[in-house]
C-alpha cells in the first residue's frame, strides 16, 4: 500500500471542514406545511409572514409570501428551515393596496390572524403565537376570522 503524501491529511482536513456546514444544514432542514382556512373571498391578496424569533416578531419576516386568493383553504410550504421555533403571521388584503387596514381605533378591518393561540385585544405576544418546528417537521392551521 502507498503511503500518502505529508499534505494529504491537512487538504483531507479543509475539505472536511468546507463540506461540514453542508452536511449539517442537510440533516437539519425541516419543512413546515401551512394550512390557512377560512378564506371567504377570492378578490385581493393573501399576505404570509414567517417569524424565526421573538427578536424578529411582527418586525423581520424570515420569508414573506404574497399570493393571489382562492376561497377556502389555502396550502403553503416552508422547505430548508432549522429546526426551533417560529411564528405565522397571516392576512387577506381584500382590496390588495398591499397593506392591513385598520380603522380609527386600529383594529384589522381586513381578516388577520396568527400562528398559536388568538389574543383577547390586539396581537398575540411571541409565546402566544410561536410553535416548535422540529427536524421531522410540522403542520399549522392559520384560520382567518370571518
């Protein structure tokens, strides 16, 4: 057997060390599968946020959907996350100006909803609407308010 040469084991290395990131990112994607009931028109548009941390809640999606809407139940999927938890935040922008209206007391005057347990008033906090994604995956139900 031929020995290898003495900067075999440090390129083995790099490349190991290059290629590890990968295999990590491999075993950890998880997919999260989206249901949203509850659509009651197909005019406008349904808006989709996904939040990865309390951090980033209600501020910074991690992905944004925008999609035409079909009344019913609308299903979306979420490929290559890392597992841990995240929180849905959902919309139909009926008259499509790409926004939520709200009127003078600020309350949705278009259906909105979010991942978790509803709030009494306002906005559910990070605890209320965050669940646990993990590695094998999940599946949400958003219902939109009629």
């Amino acid at each position: 057997m031929k020995a290898l040469p003495a900067h075999a084991p440090r390129r083995i290395a790099a490349l190991l060390a290059l290629l590890a990131p990968l295999a990590a990112a491999a075993q950890g994607a998880a997919t999260i599968e989206l249901e949203v009931a509850g659509i009651a028109a197909t005019e406008g548009r349904l808006m989709v946020a996904l939040y990865p941390s309390a951090e980033r809640y209600r501020r910074d999606a991690l992905e944004s959907r925008m999609l035409e809407a079909r009344a019913g139940t609308m299903r979306l999927r979420f490929d290559g996350l890392a597992p841990g938890e995240y929180a849905f935040a959902v919309y139909h922008d009926r008259n499509g100006n790409g926004r939520l209206d709200t009127n003078l007391m600020g309350i949705p005057t278009e259906p909105a909803a979010f991942s978790g347990q509803a709030a009494a008033f306002g906005a559910p906090s990070w605890p209320q609407a965050a669940f646990r994604l993990p590695e094998a995956g999940t599946r949400v139900l958003v219902r939109l308010p009629e």
